[in-house]
C-alpha cells in the first residue's frame, strides 16, 4: 500500500547539513559541561503520569503529550529535563553529593506548531543537586556565558532575578502571598503584552489596582546593577525574604566577576519572573538583542521539587539551553564556521571495474588512518563521480585508475582549488592530514 | 502532593557512571560510521500511523506505541530507524546518491520487559541508499567488522544470506511463493525452537510435509563458506532467484577479502531469514559465542521499502547495531578500559570560605586549559572533600589554601598514589595534561 510520505505537524527531519550543524553545536556545549565538572545523564522518553503532572502549571499539565498504554497505565512523554532528573534524584539517594551533571536530549511539548517552536525539540541542561550555595549558581551562570562566548555570540544578556526578590515585591505591594504564582506569569508577560497588559492580567487575577501598581513601579527601576539592586533594597527593605533574595543576587554578582563573567554580560532584571512553578530562589535567563526570537537559555533554583518525590528535600539550582533557538541564531548571524556542509573529507572514486580492488586498497588505507574517506559505489564515468563530490562539497577527490595501481600511486585532487598532484599510495594519508591541518 | 518516584516498566535511567560507557561506545561507532564515508540523520521521535503501520509485519504493529494526539491525528513512536529513514528518502529525492547516511537514537517497542529486553533502546544504524551495487552491502559489512574489532569483540560471526537464496529454497521445495514470509519467520526461530520446532511451525502454517523436509534439509549445510556456496549452488540451480542470491553472496564475499574481513569474521548461512518483512536481499547479522543474548548487529538489503513512499522505488542496503546488547556483552566480558567512571579530572577543593576566590581562579584557569575539573562548592573540611574525590574516583585533587594562594600555587594530590606534589598556578594545567598523558 502506497502511503504520502510526511512529517507529523510541528516535527523536523535533521539531513546531514543541519545534523553536522547541531553536532557542531552540542559538541561544544558538552565540552564546556564536562570542563565545569558536569558528567552525563539520561532519562526515559516515557515517564508515568504521576511524575509529570503537576510540576509545571495548568499550562504545561495541558501541553504534555499523555497516553494509556496496552497494560492501562497513564504516561508521558518527557517535557523538560529538570522534572524527571529530579524523580532519578529521589530514586538514588546514595549518589555522592553536590551531583552536578548534564543532560541533552529532546522534549515534547504539544504545542500549536509555529515559525521556530516545534513539537519536538532538543534542551541541554546543568544541574548541581544538593548545594543551596550561591557558588552552585555562579557554576551555572558562568557555564551559560562560557557556551555563549564560545560559539561566538557576541552580545548576549543574561537577566538575573530571584524568585525570593519577586516574593518580597508581592509582599511589599500588599497583594496576598496566595497571588503569587499568578503575579509571576503576569510579569513574565511583559515584554510581551506591556504595562498595560500586565496591569489588566493583575486586575483579571484579583490583584487590587494599588498593589498592581506598586508592583508595576519596581518593574520599571533602571540604572547599572549596582544602581538597581540598591533601588530594590530601599524598596524591599520590610520584607525579609526579598533581602534575602537580594542578599543572594548579591553574593552571586560577587562570584561572577572571580568567574570573569563580564559586567555587560548580566543584569538584575526585576521583570523576569520565569513561567514555571518550580522555581523558589535565583532564576536567569538569556536574551540576545538580534533577532527577535525570546530566552536562548533558562534556569534558576528550584529547592522543592525534589522533595515532590522524596521524604527528604533536596535543594538544586540549574540552568538549560534551547538548541533550537540557539542554531536558529547563528543561522541568522551566519555564525557558523565554514565547511559544516559534510563530514566528509575524501571521495574515492571507481576508475572502472577493474580497478575497483585497488580503490577499496586506497579507501581502507585512509580510513585506517583516521580519514573520512567515502567510495562511490556506482558504475560511472569519472565525470559524474566529480559532480558527486562536487555536489556534496567534499573537500578531496581521489583518482586511482590502472596507472596509478600499476605505480602504487593516487592522483589527488584539492576541489577548491583545482589544484591536482600525484601521491604514493604510502605518502596519501599523511598528506591529507597536513592539508586538513592536522 | 508527593508522589512515588519510579520508572515507567521497561524503561532506564542512564546514570553518569553507565553514560560514560554509552559514549564510549557510541563515539567509536560514530568515528567509524564517518570514516566510512555515513553522515549524520536524524527523524522525528512521532510519525504519523501509516508511515510505520504495515512496515514491520504483524508483530511489529502490535507492539509500535500508538496513540491519538489532541488534534485526532494516529500517531505511533519510531519502531525503527529504517522506516523512519525510507521516508525521509521519498521525501527528498533530490538529495545526491548514492545517499549514506547513519543515524543513533532511540527507539520504542510495547514489549513484554524481560531480562536485557527494554521498551527504549538505542539503535544504531548505517545505510547506503540509491545503490544495487553489493559493495554497497559490502562497505556495511566492513563497518560492521570494524566497530567490533575496535570496541575489542574477539569472537564474533557475521551471518550472512539472501533473501533471494532463501526463495530459491522455498521454491526448491515447491511451497508456494505466497508462503514465503511465514517460512522465513519460522526458520528465523530455528535457533529458539530446532528443527522439530520449525517443522511443526511449517505444518501448522500449511507447509506441506515434503517441502518442509527440503527446506529443513538445506538449513542442514555444514563446511566452510565456500563448501556452503557450493552445496547451495547445486540445490537451487532450477530457481534463477536462488542463484541470483547466491552469485551475490559470492560477490559480497569476494569484496570483504579487499576490506580485510577475515574469512572467520563471517559464514555463510542459509539458516539465517530475519523477523522483518521488508528484506529483499543479501540480510547479515552477528551473534557472538558468549554470552548468550542473541544478535548484536542485524540488517540487510531493502530495495523496495522506499517505493512504499515514493512513485519510484530506490534500492537500499544497511546494518543497525543494537547498543543495549553490546554494552551487555562488553560488561559481561569486562571489554571497557579502566577510568570510565566520572569524566571529570580533578576536583579543587575549597579550604575555608576567605580561599574560595583563589579556588575560583584555579578552577577557571585548569578549565581555560581544557581539563575537566570541578569545584567543591560546599562548606566542607578537606577530609570531606577528599573523600567525595574518593568517592567518585576522581583522579586529582587540588588544594589551594591560603598558603599556597601567597605563594601562587597549589597543592596537587594523585589520587591512585597518594603522591602529592606542590605546583605553581602557571604550571598546573601543564603538568596535569602531562600526568593525563595528552
């Protein structure tokens, strides 16, 4: 039976090009995650239900993919990493702590599907499990601006508030603890819908038009970090968890400059507030000016979550980036190296028939060195073997017919230049390291 | 509320100590698929219904996971890569061929979970598309090879048949063509269930007594691979299909000789049929002598899957690694290098809160150097750290108190030894790269 082959909705292939691509990408983060002392983890694509539900908010419960199984139990499909990693940090209470370790893989989220958000996507994450130190923080903060030097982004601003600072601004402005949650989506609204946007969700929620405007002049505070984190302090003065808070963003500003993460790189933001319910402490996330496109990374503490699924509580902070966005960006500012096209970096072709014994000779003897090293495998003129090569923007292209047998010799040839030599069959491999620069 | 933490039946959590052995395997896979000239593909975990229904045979539809999303569309979870993959090559016929292509992820079976059998498992898979030529088949079997002598496997045998030859037997017995998949699925089990187990398995699917006996005859060929060559060649001379088979089984061998595929490395063997429907050609798989756990490698040719979704059918060849099983093996024979227990290298531990800049700056200076190294970020007495080193058997501790912060060094402990040896800052990064051999 004959089916149209095509995607489900909001769902990408990744060919080689954008394969090599994200590699490129994940490869480096990975790297810096390993450098940070993060080691690597993995959770199932399916959880049960119950660990999902709930962790969240109303919107996320209502976005995760859900299904019955044959034997009737409810599940889920993973929705973000920090959910399960920390149902694995309830299971395996004996693991040394602080546990820092990374996490790269995809989360599914069912989504109306829209121009850069997806139904499947990649997140990358760092967590440090068992430390309320700020330098656990710091850890995470400066890994998000070491990753974000390193692949080239130029400017970049990592907005640092406190869930704590965002508590003792509800309480400053009168409008009942209970109203939390409720105000901190409003908030995270705003660069979205605006003050007055803001305002209108507040008098929505119940929130009394005095305390919504208080809350709505603290937003407003500008200035250097130190200037606003000194405004904040006046402000917050009669709340003791919005000093701690402060206290706390404090300390983690100290850390940074030892970290050498720039001034320029972060900002106290009173107005990030951050969607999901989890959070209790420091939370970050990344913007970048061009292009418009939202957060490129997100994060913050989140000490209670664990304890949803443990007697113990267990406090954690961590930090995760969206890969998607992430490539979406550089794809724009064209900031990604050259050659990405193939991870090829040699095609041996077939001279005829015959001499097909000698060209797996010369294939087996660059790939035994290290070189990625292709065969064209069909009956065809050299001609249309060049094209292949061509097409596919691999580098070097290697002509072995009877001569070059008859000699123990290739022709190779540079596909930039055009240039062409006549190499032994022992000298090939080392050439073509020296030419790839290794 | 608080909820029970536990996995979903069939499913693992990957902790850092198993991940790292994953990677391991993993990037030697992945080294080797590129210096065979594969690039990286990936799809999409979600695919609609009747992309994979129908692909895989009965069985395989009853255990895809299946499930209707919020907007009424029936989708299922990749099953397979291959399917996966025929689609996506229907779907961008443009892309230059032949197109080579490997692809590493997970994929999700409603299987009853047993020992060494999971609901997520990773496969991983090397194609060759838009080739009829067996050195197509030939390239992935040298793969195949290549990735079990590097990860170290001493003993193993790559099965290899045709789907051809075993038409040739069905015909040879006179069962009907109709019959030939039921017969396939039956002598795949001789394995599990012998001889009588088949025959009565041939019986009860209306194989009649005589052409059950022919087949189970043939299955019986012993000798070296040319011996088994020859004893087919005789018996299925009246079936052009068989000898079709055969003259490609000969073909394929001849080319493994060029790739240095030793004659031990593989058998011909006409018991071999394998489970899946949508074989049409040379089928290979590897079973090691110990332990006892079935096939660690498995595939064949496919030329008339991609037709399924497309106007044109595109020949294609390939072979998937079951990971779980090769990490099983390897585990079970103690196959892993020493030293994969933490991908970190050095833990700098903190001495009291006034030395913490200074444990900063050492931290940032290892990690500005390449070196995998974490930072203790709890108030802790160096007893405690050491022993959290211990512990996750990190080989170097570093201790930067305020002695050492006057006199810009450090203390540099190696963990294996108990030598400790006192470095200045400038020339930490040098001598660890140093001790760490690189």
């Amino acid at each position: 039976m004959k089916v149209q082959p095509r995607l489900y909705k909001g769902t990408r292939d990744f060919l080689p090009e954008q394969m090599i691509k994200r590699n490129y990408v994940i490869s480096i983060i990975r790297g810096i995650f390993e450098k940070y002392g993060f080691e690597p983890l993995e959770t199932p694509t399916i959880e049960m239900w119950d660990t999902l539900s709930g962790k969240y908010g109303e919107e996320g419960d209502r976005l995760t993919y859900r299904f019955t199984d044959r034997g009737d139990r409810e599940v889920g499909l993973r929705y973000d990493l920090t959910v399960p990693f920390s149902r694995v940090m309830a299971m395996y209470p004996s693991l040394p702590k602080p546990f820092k370790r990374y996490q790269i893989q995809p989360v599914w989220r069912a989504d109306k599907p829209q121009k850069g958000r997806f139904r499947e996507f990649y997140q990358c994450d760092v967590d440090v499990v068992g430390s309320k130190s700020i330098i656990a923080d710091a850890e995470v903060v400066a890994v998000i601006a070491e990753v974000l030097r390193t692949l080239n982004f130029r400017k970049f601003t990592i907005r640092v508030n406190s869930r704590k600072v965002l508590a003792g601004i509800v309480e400053a402005s009168g409008a009942g603890a209970d109203k939390e949650m409720d105000i901190y989506r409003s908030i995270d609204k705003l660069d979205k819908i605006g003050p007055e946007g803001v305002a209108k969700e507040l008098e929505n929620r119940g929130v009394s038009s005095a305390a919504s405007g208080i809350i709505l002049d603290l937003l407003k505070v500008e200035g250097s970090n130190k200037e606003r984190l000194s405004i904040a302090t006046q402000a917050l003065e009669g709340s003791e968890t919005g000093m701690e808070g402060i206290r706390e963003v404090t300390e983690l500003f100290s850390y940074l400059e030892k970290y050498g993460v720039g001034d320029d790189e972060y900002r106290f933001d009173l107005t990030l507030a951050r969607g999901l319910d989890y959070y209790t402490g420091i939370i970050c996330e990344t913007v970048v000016e061009e292009p418009k496109i939202g957060s490129i990374t997100g994060g913050g503490r989140y000490d209670n979550l664990i304890g949803m699924f443990s007697k113990n509580s267990i406090p954690a902070t961590g930090g995760s980036f969206g890969l998607e966005r992430i490539i979406t960006v550089m794809d724009e500012l064209d900031m990604f190296p050259p050659n990405l096209k193939t991870s090829t970096e040699v095609l041996v072709t077939v001279f005829n028939p015959d001499s097909l014994p000698y060209s797996i000779q010369v294939a087996s003897e660059l790939r035994a060195a290290g070189i990625k090293a292709d065969l064209y495998t069909e009956k065809a003129k050299l001609n249309k073997q060049f094209k292949f090569a061509n097409e596919k923007q691999i580098p070097f292209v290697i002509v072995a017919g009877p001569d070059e047998a008859e000699r123990n010799e290739v022709a190779l040839k540079k596909m930039a230049s055009g240039d062409q030599e006549t190499i032994s069959l022992s000298q090939i491999s080392a050439r073509i390291n020296a030419l790839l620069e290794r």
